[in-house]
C-alpha cells in the first residue's frame, strides 16, 4: 500500500468519524447528560435526602407546563416563620440529592427549600436537556406550585444555582418577577460558548463549525434555539440582587465567564472568587466563610 493511499485511507476514517461525532454522538452528549439519582451518591455521603439532614421532607411532583413530572423534596419551615424560599438547581448530569447539605444551611437559617431534579435529570420525566431554555419554565411553575399550596407561606423566593442550574436560574429571573434574588455559583455566560470548551475536552477538535453543526442537530431533536440560551444577556435585564461565586482552578467551566456575567449584571451585585477551588469543592475550599456568604446575601436579598 502506498503512502499516499494510506494518507487518503486515514482522511476517509476521519471524517466518517468527525461526521459520526457531529450527527450523533455530540447531540446526545449534549441533550442526554447522564442522570445520577441518590443511589450513586452511596458511599460518597451520608446525606442522600432532607431527612437524612435532621430537617423535614416532603416528597413532591410538580408537573410541567409540557407535562413532564418533576420529582422533589420541599422542606418547610413552620408556616409563620420563613424568611423566605429558597429554590435549589443542581448541575448538568446531578440531581436533587446534592443540594441537601445547602437545603440543611438553609433550612437552619430559617428558610424553605424545595430542590427537585430538572427535566431530563434524576427521577425527573423528559427525554431532553436545553440548559435553560425550557427549564426556566419548570422554575416559574414550581413557584406557582408552591404559591397555590395553602401550607407554604412562600414569602420572597431566590433561587440558588451551581454550574448548569446558575444558568437556569438567572434565565428563569429573566422571566419571572417573583424571583427577587438570585446566587450563581460556576455559572457560563452562553449555551454555544460552553459547548465549544466541552467539545474541545471530549473529542480534542476546536473547530466552530462543528460546535455549529452538531448544535443544529440538537435544535433540531429537542425543538429549541441554542442561541436564547444566554445568561450573559439575560443578566443585564435584572434589578434584583445577585451573587456570582466561582472556584478559580474550575477545569470544567472556566471563572471568567462567572466574571463576564459580573460585569454585565447591574447593580446591586457581588462576585467571590475562591482560589484553589475546582468545580464541585467550593464549600469544601472556602469552609464558614462560604456558609457566612450566602446566607447573608439571602437574608439581606429576601427580606
């Protein structure tokens, strides 16, 4: 075999795999992140729901506004003495159970909880994950879910949101005026933007056009538009308070897009960086300090 039909042999390998990757594997990748339920938090904590926290639980479904069941856990504080609601998003591929420890911080400092999985997550139903731009439909009716509940004495409602929920979460204040203060915590700028980054980690290609076709395929099987996924723009419609905080060793989402969406938020608004911390351990890194933070920022934001 000569060299040249060797080099000609390889070039048609690569692009029957390039083409594989842009048409099937990225949009799945994308629209399918795995789902991780309590089970896989076994042996990593002890802490797998509220009640395993020492605080109350409630199991409760909320339907979507497309009929999707979004399964969840409410933690309530008698009815005359929440200072508020806090509503917790979790990350792409997590689900409820990881915010149970933030839900016990939250719980003690005198606010509801509710943490339920996004569509498409944990026990949730849906088939597809949109970053946002559905999701931030699930937040308002989960709000209105608890507004009809006679027992719930919601008062102002923040929402907290890490990695993939602190997109959700500013998207969804966009849309909804209830929401009065909002802590993003590893949030990205915009759905094409971080798409780009992850493509460049998992399939080692930095080409936009790529990015670019495998995201309309994408559009495409879940009906929605990639370019309205955009927390970057959403901020700068906001009044209400916001809190960005972001590890500065972040492998999976860089900190300056926690510094963009700082410096096109309006006031009033505040961002922490945390040296040393990566994605997932800030609690871990900054220790009381973090705690101090956000239940300072809420009790100011939520009065």
């Amino acid at each position: 075999m000569s060299l040249l039909l060797a080099l000609i042999i390889l070039a048609i390998l690569f692009l029957i795999s390039a083409a594989l990757v842009i048409l099937v594997v990225g949009p799945l990748i994308l629209l399918q992140p795995q789902r991780r339920t309590k089970e896989w938090y076994i042996g990593k904590t002890t802490l797998l729901e509220p009640g395993d926290a020492g605080i109350p639980q409630e199991d409760v479904v909320i339907t979507s506004h497309d009929g999707l069941p979004l399964r969840g856990w409410l933690v309530l504080q008698p009815k005359t003495k929440a200072r508020g609601t806090i509503i917790y998003l979790h990350g792409v591929g997590d689900c409820k159970t990881a915010g149970v420890a933030l839900a016990r911080l939250f719980f003690r400092s005198g606010f509801n909880v509710l943490m339920y999985d996004s569509r498409a997550h944990g026990e949730s139903g849906g088939v597809f994950c949109t970053y946002g731009f559905y999701e931030k439909r699930d937040v308002s009716t989960a709000i209105s879910y608890l507004e009809k509940r006679k027992d719930v004495k919601v008062r102002n409602v923040g929402l907290f949101g890490t990695s993939m929920g602190a997109a959700v979460a500013i998207q969804a204040a966009a849309i909804d005026h209830r929401v009065k203060a909002v802590i993003s915590e590893a949030g990205f700028t915009d759905l094409r933007t971080i798409s780009v980054d992850y493509q460049k980690r998992i399939v080692k290609l930095p080409w936009h056009f790529l990015r670019n076709v495998a995201m309309g395929r994408s559009q495409t099987i879940a009906h929605f538009k990639a370019r309205e996924v955009s927390p970057v723009t959403d901020v700068q419609t906001l009044t209400i308070p916001m809190l960005f905080i972001h590890g500065m060793e972040d492998r999976l989402i860089n900190y300056e897009y926690s510094k963009t969406l700082y410096h096109y938020a309006r006031n009033p608004k505040e961002l922490v960086l945390i040296p040393g911390a990566n994605h997932t351990d800030i609690w871990e890194i900054a220790g009381t300090k973090y705690e101090r933070k956000i239940i300072s920022f809420f009790s100011k934001a939520l009065r």
